[in-house]
C-alpha cells in the first residue's frame, strides 16, 4: 500500500468517525474533507472544487425546487388527500395506502419533500380514526425512502451513482433503469409493514394535547384580587413576561368562558388568568401582584385553551430550518409569530427546562396557542410544519396545471434523450419561477444548502480514492475475503457494507464512497458494474434503523412519539429482506456477466 493510498484512506476513516459521532454537522465534515484533500494534494484545486458544478448536484438542487413547486401549487397535496380518502377506516389499508401515496410521490419530489407533504394529513387521519399516530409515521418515512427507488431523480444516491457510472463507462443510468427494482422495494415494503412491520410498531393511545406534552404541569390558575394592581391593567401592561417569565394564555370571566387574549385586552378583577411557568415565579408574581393561586383550579383540557379565535397546534421544526441551534427567546419567536410556546417535545420526551432559553434541534415539535389566524400563518413559514392538513385554498391551486404540466414535460425530455437530466432540470426549476408557481426566495429556500454542500465536499474524496487507486485497493481487499462466495455472495457483501455504512452517515456520502469501490469490484471479476452499482443505491436507502439514519425518520419522530429502538425493530427486517430481494432480482433484472 502507497503512501497516497494509506493517506486517503486514513481521511475516509476519520470522516467516517465524524459523522457516527455527530460532533460536527454533515455539511461541515464534507468541507473538511474536501480541504484536507486540497492541502495533501492528493486532489487538484480544480478536482477540489469540482463537486459544485458536478451535473450530479445540479440536478439534486433543481429538484429540490421542482418539488417545493408541485407543494406550493397543492398538487401535492391534492395527490395524498384523493388517495388517502379511499382507505376508510383499516389500519393495515391505511399503511398500504399511506406507503403506496408517499412512495408515488417519492419517485418525481426529493424523499423529506414527500414526507413533509403528507405528514400533517396523516396526522389528522388518525385524529379522525382514533389510531395512535405511531402506526402510520415510519412507515410514512420508510415509503419515503423506497420510493426514491422508482426513477433517477427520486433521490442523490441515484443521480450520484448515475454519475459515477458516466465517469467510469461514459454512459450512465437511464431515467427508468431503477423503476423495475424499486417497483420490487415498494411492494415487499408495503407488504412487510402490513403483515409483520405494524405489529411491531407501538400504540399510544390517544390522549389531548394538553396531556400529552404534561402542560397541566406548568398552567396555573391565578384568581386577580379586587386590590390586585393587575387590575385595569393590559396583558402587555402586566409585564409578566419581562419580570416573571410567565406567559398568560388565557383568561378565565366570570368562571365559565375562556376569553382569547391579546395584547391589548384588560384584565379585571376576579378574572381568572391561566398563566404558565414555574411554580417558583408564579408564587414570586402572587406576593407582589395581588394574586390568589386557586387551590381547586380544574384540569386544564385542550377545549380550556380553545374558543372561536384561539386555538392548539403541533408545530415541527423543519430539518432544514436555520432556526435550530437558537431559543426561543434569541428569534423572539413570542413577538414575531404572536403565538406562545406551552411545550416542547423533543425525541421522545418533554423539555422540562425553561422554553426561553433552550436551543431548539431540527425534529423539535413545539404546542403552541394563540390566535387562529396567526397559527396559520405559520403554513407560509419554511422553518415550521404545521402538524394539520393544508387546505388547498392555502396553496396556488391556480398554478397546479402548470407545475405538473413542467413535471410531464421534463420527465418526456429526459426520457427521450433530448436533454440531460441536469439541464432539463435546471430549466423546469427556472420555469416553475417564470410562471409564477414559486417565487425567486422561495425557490432559493427550497434548496437544501446543507445536502448540496455535503455532496459537493464529498465528490473530490471519489476523485482521489480513484486517482491514487485507493477504490481499487479497497476493492481488492473486499473480493478477496469474499472470493469463496461467489459473485452473487460478493454482491451481497457490497449491500451490507453499504447498508451499515449508510446508517451513521449521509446516503449521498455513503453512494459517493462505495460506488468505486463496487465498479472496481465487478471490473476485477470482469463483471457487469450496473447491478453491482444498484446494489448500493438500494442499500443506500435502507436508513431504517435509526431516526437520524435520514431526515426523513427525523421528522416524524417526535409526532409519533416514538423511541430509538422502535426503528431498529421494524427496520431490521426490512434490510435483510432487501438483501435477500437484491441477490435473487438484480442478477435477473440486470445479468451479472454480458
């Protein structure tokens, strides 16, 4: 082994230790790793900075894009409620559908999109159905992931290995190459999660909101005595957030109806204020305010903090979101939005610390109260999903023909081989702007900056692995323990290590790092690369055994309720059995030997 080989290697080891530790964001391993390279020189500066203008992260960026505008148009939407609507009330057609509508969508919009779109309305499903939330959310991710099987631009590691593959063979995958296999993911995905997969996910029952987060914990009700300098007073007046940190949330008159509050509204004697914080500073505000703690004060229910104008809402930050990392307190989330924090729920568990102060994480879900209007506004906001069904008119119905009209037309360009998929793309992205369908800031938005970034940091480590013959060494390494095994058992191993590899890191990462190595590997047995290859882009998106395998798991981790170990229950079956789906199908859908 060269010096250069060893070199490479030990920089594939340490990012690969970086991202299982999660010490540092994906993004910025992926620029270490690109600088490194240049500083080593193992890779030229322009072979260093070669990723961003890769026709592979063109593509990724432009359909980010083209998927915020077939959401923004509602055709998305439309798509999931006319095919969740013929589920009825079924559990196990209820999963079938959900998989089969998120899996549809997966295929033409980036795997989160897809998630995203259909998450509120699944939500509301099993409100409507009374089924625990828990039995419908993985697999919502998990169809998410197989569905990015169906095409090439259903999710990077295919238009990454597509890539690789060009650079290798000059001629890549077509745009329909995957949808044979992934037709054969999504059907044994929809399967295993109807007949066994459901059994093994957790049931909560369902309880309020207001229980579920534990607010009745943190509201108290505080009488205003008749001396009380409260009295007269305007909530903003009341200055309980600057000195107490104790929001009011409602306003209890005359012992019957909650009143919706707003800034403005005066308190009078004898009301009754629903205030939460804690008890240390609501006993602090009774001593100096004039107050009475009332010792009988009822359970506080969701219907207590709802009225004609105010209502409770899920809300979940977005993954994306450049909110996470800041409290509440630092982006004024209380005045910019008029709406108050009651709880926070964050992997599995209530924050029990002071809201204010804490960093928010990409996957928070915060329970909100306020003003109905004003929880609607968040649907425009890119850093939130409201966990409730859109309705349509909050979309540019209008402009639906058209999104799906740029769709068609670039599926048909890039199918008949007129343009390559990244310049169609890129065109299709521009015309959803030119028509109206997105605005330049939205579009712009829309792009996963952190996704590109990592992609493009990570290319030139592909480029070096192949230059100093890094790949090829590795490749050697792997068919020679695995020489007795047969071809078939090689393409195996290649899914397991890719499928394990996948789990800690980035599927776009883990695409770039072993598709060299599978290509050198079927080349040293004079075999076909493209199912070696296919091997691990399917394996790619087996991120099933953890929630943070892929964003997607993360965004549905906290509405569910779930725990670490409910996705390596369920997904471990899943992987072997697409293991076992791989080594019979691929060598038939795709010869091993011309």
């Amino acid at each position: 082994m060269t010096f250069e080989i060893g070199l490479v290697l030990t920089i594939l080891m340490a990012a690969v230790v970086l991202f299982a530790t999660e010490k540092l964001r994906p993004d910025v391993v992926s620029m270490l790793v690109l600088i490194t390279l240049a500083l080593t020189r193992l890779v030229t500066p322009e072979e260093a900075f070669s990723g961003f203008a890769n026709p592979a992260v063109i593509t990724v960026g432009a359909i980010f894009i083209i998927s915020a505008g077939l959401l923004r148009s509602g055709v998305a939407d439309y798509m999931g409620a006319r095919i969740l609507a013929i589920a009825k009330n079924s559990e196990s057609r209820l999963i079938a559908v959900i998989m089969l509508t998120t899996g549809a969508l997966s295929a033409f919009m980036n795997n989160i999109g897809a998630t995203a779109v259909l998450l509120p309305a699944v939500m509301g499903i099993a409100r409507q159905t009374k089924i625990s939330p828990s039995k419908f959310l993985i697999p919502l991710a998990f169809a998410s992931l197989m569905g990015g099987n169906l095409t090439l631009i259903g999710t990077p590691p295919n238009i990454l290995a597509s890539a690789i593959l060009r650079d290798y063979s000059g001629s890549g995958f077509q745009f329909f190459d995957f949808t044979v296999m992934g037709l054969l993911i999504l059907g044994l995905g929809v399967l295993y999660m109807t007949l066994i997969g459901r059994h093994l996910l957790p049931s909560h029952a369902q309880i309020e909101l207001t229980e579920n987060y534990h607010v009745r914990e943190y509201l108290s009700e505080i009488r205003v005595l008749p001396n009380s300098p409260l009295a007269g007073k305007t909530i903003i007046e009341s200055r309980f957030g600057e000195d107490y940190d104790l929001t009011i949330v409602g306003i209890l008159r005359d012992g019957i109806s909650l009143v919706s509050i707003r800034r403005n509204d005066l308190i009078k004697a004898e009301d009754v204020l629903l205030v939460k914080g804690s008890l240390v500073k609501i006993v602090g505000a009774r001593g100096r305010q004039g107050l009475q703690i009332e010792p009988e004060a009822h359970h506080t229910h969701d219907a207590d903090l709802k009225s004609d104008n105010a209502t409770l809402a899920e809300v979940l930050l977005a993954t994306d979101s450049g909110l996470a990392g800041q409290s509440l307190k630092e982006i004024r989330f209380r005045e910019r939005y008029r709406l108050s924090v009651l709880a926070l729920w964050r992997r599995g568990h209530v924050v029990e610390r002071a809201l204010s102060d804490e960093p928010l994480q990409a996957g928070d879900v915060l329970l909100v109260q306020g003003r109905r209007e004003h929880v609607a506004l968040l649907r425009t906001e890119p850093h939130f999903l409201l966990l409730e069904p859109a309705p349509l008119e909050a979309r540019r119905t209008d402009k639906a023909p058209l999104s799906l009209g740029i769709l068609v037309g670039m599926l048909l360009i890039v199918t008949l081989g007129f343009l390559h998929i990244s310049v169609a793309g890129v065109i299709a992205a521009l015309l959803m702007i030119l028509v109206g369908v997105l605005t330049l800031d939205e579009a712009y938005e829309a792009i996963e900056w952190r996704s590109i970034f990592l992609i493009a940091g990570m290319l030139p480590l592909g480029v070096a692995m192949e230059t100093t013959h890094a790949a090829k060494y590795l490749a050697d390494l792997i068919a020679g323990a695995m020489a007795g095994l047969g071809p078939i058992g090689i393409l195996m191993g290649i899914y397991l290590l890719t499928a394990l590899i996948t789990q800690p890191m980035s599927n776009a990462a883990a695409t770039v790092l072993l598709s060299p190595i599978a290509i050198n590997i079927a080349l040293g047995l004079q075999a076909n690369p493209r199912p070696f290859l296919m091997a691990v882009v399917i394996a790619a998106s087996t991120s099933f055994l953890t929630p943070i395998g892929h964003q997607a798991n993360v965004l549905v981790f906290g509405p569910g309720n779930y725990k670490f170990t409910d996705y390596t229950k369920v997904g471990i079956g899943l992987v072997v059995l697409y293991m076992v789906l791989a080594a019979v199908a691929l060598p038939v859908v795709w010869p091993l030997f011309p």
